[in-house]
C-alpha cells in the first residue's frame, strides 16, 4: 500500500518554513525521507524507527507519530538548495519484506530567491 | 566508501532486444535492491538480494525480467525482449541490513524505442 504524501506541491521563498506529510494505511517499522533532484538519484535525508522518535539535522527535521502512522519533515528556514521532489518511503512492520520500501508519489518543493 | 554505482548510464535500444544493467553496491553492504522509476512517481520496488540470495520479486516483474547477485556482490539486471512500457530509470540501492538506510546509485535511464 503506497504512503499517501501531502502536499503535492510547495513553493517557498528563501527563508520560509514547509512541512511534508507521509501517511500509511498499515502498521509502520519505519520512514526513509529522500530527496531528488531532476535527473539525479534520490538522496537519502534521514530514517525514523518506530518509537515515535524525532531526528534533525542542519534545518531539517523529521517526526515518526507511530500511533496514527503518520511522518512529518519539517524543513526551516529554506535555502535555494533545498529544492527538489521529496520522497517518503515506508518499511511496513511484520510480515516478510524486510527492508523492502514502498514510496509516497513524491512533494515537489520549489524555493525562489 | 565509493558510494553505489550502475552501468550503464543511459541505454537506448528497440523494442525486442534483450539488455543488461549492473550495479556496484557499497562494498560492505549486503542488502542490494532494484526499484524502477517512471516520470512524476516515486521509485517502485522490484527485487532484492541477501547476499546472493533473491529474497522477493515484486509482481511487477514479469517473466522477462531477471536479476542476479552470483558472488553477493555486484548485480546485474537483465530484460528481455524489452517493450516500450520498459522505458524508466532503473535504480540500484544498498544497504548494510534490513533496517538500514538505503544509498541509491545514479540509475540507468533505458529508452525502448
């Protein structure tokens, strides 16, 4: 079951703050975050294990709400580097398809000078 | 750590031809995954390997496509008689277990004319 993301699209201005939502219909192990560029392979930005834990790096941040199988990133304080297509990809729990990752359709994030 | 590479990086041939990509995983990673990316979607899973072993193909991989992992290292996929809904970007990915971030390589671009 593909993760459903939101929005589908955000445009920014340098500086301003997003967030990008992921959610799944299943029981969730953990969330991948990546981020592409156009005609580059995906990068990856950071993983979130089930624990309902919260990471962060530089300005950008990820939550993991175990509970309501969602994940949210949280980019602050935008750069012109920043944009790209977002990628959430799910790990679901139990069943066989260890490590086996099923991506959201993707947020297309756009920051203008 | 030389990151993951594929080969080729573009392919072009025509429908019908049989062809055949590689990827160079991280040397110590023995999780290698094959994902197949269209325009505007996220990365679709295919295939993965433990090692040399070929744990799960997805249904989307029909009886023309094959991948091989011979010594737990690099992989090669190959298509056989390709038709044109095989033109995508065809992305390697590895990681160290199965519940490791994954690193993708640049992928192979294949245009089924």
């Amino acid at each position: 079951q593909q993760p459903v993301q939101s929005p589908q699209a955000v445009i920014l201005r340098e500086g301003e703050d997003a967030v990008i939502n992921c959610s799944s219909s299943k029981a969730l192990y953990s969330v991948h975050w990546y981020r592409q560029k156009h005609g580059e392979a995906p990068v990856f930005l950071m993983i979130l294990l089930k624990g309902g834990e919260q990471k962060g790096h530089d300005k950008i941040s990820a939550s993991f709400n175990e509970k309501k199988q969602q994940s949210s990133l949280y980019l602050t304080a935008s750069q012109l580097s920043y944009s790209g297509t977002y990628f959430c990809g799910t790990h679901h729990a139990g069943g066989t398809s260890y490590g086996k990752l099923t991506f959201g359709q993707g947020t297309i994030l756009t920051v203008h000078p | 750590d030389t990151g993951v590479s594929q080969d080729p990086r573009h392919k072009i041939t025509k429908r019908g031809q049989n062809v055949t990509f590689r990827c160079d995983p991280i040397s110590e990673h023995n999780r290698l995954y094959w994902y197949r990316q269209t325009l505007g979607q996220g990365p679709e899973f295919l295939t993965y390997f433990q090692n040399e072993a070929q744990l799960e193909k997805s249904r989307l991989l029909s009886d023309r496509f094959s991948a091989e992992r011979p010594k737990g290292s690099f992989s090669t996929l190959e298509i056989q008689r390709t038709e044109q809904g095989d033109s995508a970007m065809y992305l390697c990915a590895s990681s160290l277990t199965s519940v490791n971030e994954q690193y993708f390589g640049p992928g192979t671009r294949l245009t089924v004319t």
